[in-house]
C-alpha cells in the first residue's frame, strides 16, 4: 500500500579506514556513505578500498587536486569523472551513460561498457576475425587493405560514376620533378617560410634535413595536380582528407609520382532535391624517384551515381 520504492538513505561512518563494511557491503539505490578524510592521500586509499568502481566522481576547484587523485584512483575505476566550477552546470553525472566511453570498471566492476548509442547494440552482436591474402580480404570486406591487388584501366577513375568504381581500383600517375622555384613560390602563395624551406644555411644545421626541403603541403598540393582530372565529370566534390603523414622529406630535384587506389566506397541517404551520390575514400601514396613513400593519406570524395530517379519519381 506504501509502494515498493525504498527511501532516500544517507549513512555515515566515522572511522572508514578501520571499518570495511562500507567498502566490501554495496547498498544499491538512493543510498549513500558519507565517510570523512583528513587528507588527498587518505582520501585516496578510501576509494582503493572499494576493490573497482564503475565510476569515481571527484568535485574540487583545484587541478592539482584532482590529478592527485586521478592518478591515485584511476586504476580501481572504468571512468573518472571530474567536475569543476566551470563544467558544473554542463556535466553529465556520475551515472549518466555516453555513448563511447569504457565504463567498465576493475575488480568487482567487471569488464562491461557504456550502454549508450550504437555500442550498446554490439554487446548483441558476434565478432569474428578473418585471416587471408589481402586481395581475398578486400573482396570480403568490401574495404582496400596494403598489399592487395590493384588494377589499373584506361578510365581516369574521376572519370567513373560511383557504380562504376570498384574497390581496389588505382590510378599510376605521371612524374614531377620538384624544382626550387616551386619551394619558392608556394612560400609566397602561403606565407610559409620556415627556414627549412627557404634558408639553405640553417637548414643545413637541421639534424634531420640538411638541406632545404620542399614543404609538405606543396607535396600534397603537387600530389592533387598529378591525379586530379581536370575535365568535368561526375566527381562533384572534394570531401576532405584524413590520416596525413609526412614519411621522408622531398628534396630539390627529388621526383615524385603518386598512387591513387579506391579504399572504401559509402553510398549517401539522398537530400530532398539533390541528386543521389556516395562518399569514395582513396588512398594515396606518394614516392620518390627511388620508389620510397614520402607521403601517405586518403582522401574524400563526393561523386555522382549514374543511375538517378527519374524526374517525380520518390
């Protein structure tokens, strides 16, 4: 008749380092141990005696505070959560799910996650791990792998329509030879003129140079001017580029060439009033003249299906 909810509960006990039940008695629901300490370090070896927690919240307006106590209780804890005067009003709480944080906790806490957003649909699903040639596994995974096969045809693969793209498909471009008027002029166009592009005296002090060296994004820039298909066709757009890195430097008088291979194709949810189009990821390596890797990235584009509804279709 009273209902089955228990009540709010705060408990107190005086002396937690000698009393365990607060620590080894979990009283889940609107219960709480309000436990006194004298110190950060007391305060610390309180919340080691809990044995692993879901989550550990430390409220103090101090940073140094809250690293001693983080690297004090981070190992007993999936997450700790760390709330100031500055992020009070928009913190989430102590319990509050997100969608890509471990939440799992040492000890007791066990090796659970986060059940929040599209993760906590996984812990439903199973996970296998394929071994193969890269080629076989491209072709299962629909996804370009290094060292897979990778054809060539006399279409410019710009040239192709989404559909008509296969994953896997690469383009071998011609050769540039960088000359020192290039350096020259792509530190005017930019306003990059860091002494190791543009001082051949200091740069000879550089301990990884010794000499100038062509900036990285002309590399890249260059690298566009070699497989890019300047005519019109159903690429539509350039989407963006991620995982850049600059592996050995280009030199004055280095030339380079470029490979451009088809990693990864994703077809696009049609906007109202757009046509229909897809998301191609290619990956690019860029090499010298003695066939080493100078640079390594992929790269997004927006291209067009060939096959689009026809006019009042839905």
């Amino acid at each position: 008749q009273k209902g089955a909810f228990f009540p709010n509960t705060v408990l107190y006990c005086d002396q937690p380092l000698r009393n365990t039940a607060p620590h080894n008695l979990e009283a889940f629901g609107p219960v709480t141990t309000v436990m006194p300490y004298d110190s950060i370090d007391e305060a610390v070896e309180l919340a080691k005696m809990g044995k692993g927690s879901l989550v550990g919240s430390v409220f103090t307006g101090s940073d140094a505070i809250a690293r001693e106590v983080v690297l004090g209780t981070a190992a007993y804890h999936g997450r700790v959560h760390i709330v100031n005067q500055f992020c009070a009003k928009e913190q989430t709480g102590h319990g509050s799910p997100l969608p890509h944080m471990v939440h799992g906790g040492p000890g007791r806490a066990g090796g659970g996650e986060e059940l929040g957003g599209i993760r906590s649909v996984m812990h439903y699903m199973q996970r296998t791990a394929i071994q193969g040639h890269p080629t076989t596994l491209t072709h299962i995974t629909r996804e370009w792998m290094a060292g897979a096969a990778q054809p060539e045809d006399r279409i410019h693969p710009f040239r192709k329509y989404f559909e008509e793209i296969e994953v896997g498909d690469t383009l071998t471009t011609h050769r540039r030879t960088i000359a020192e008027a290039d350096i020259v002029n792509f530190a005017g166009i930019s306003g990059d003129y860091f002494y190791a592009h543009t001082d051949a005296i200091a740069a000879e002090k550089h301990h990884i140079f010794k000499k100038r060296v062509a900036h990285g994004y002309f590399v890249v820039s260059a690298a566009a001017g070699l497989f890019v298909y300047p005519g019109e066709g159903p690429v539509l757009a350039n989407y963006g580029l991620e995982n850049l890195r600059f592996i050995e430097p280009v030199y004055i008088g280095d030339t380079i060439h470029l490979t451009l291979t088809c990693k990864r194709k994703t077809a696009k949810e049609q906007r109202e009033d757009e046509p229909l189009n897809g998301v191609v990821e290619w990956h690019v390596d860029v090499y010298n003249q003695e066939s080493v890797v100078v640079a390594t990235y992929d790269i997004l584009t927006l291209v067009a299906m060939k096959n689009q509804p026809k006019t009042g279709d839905k």
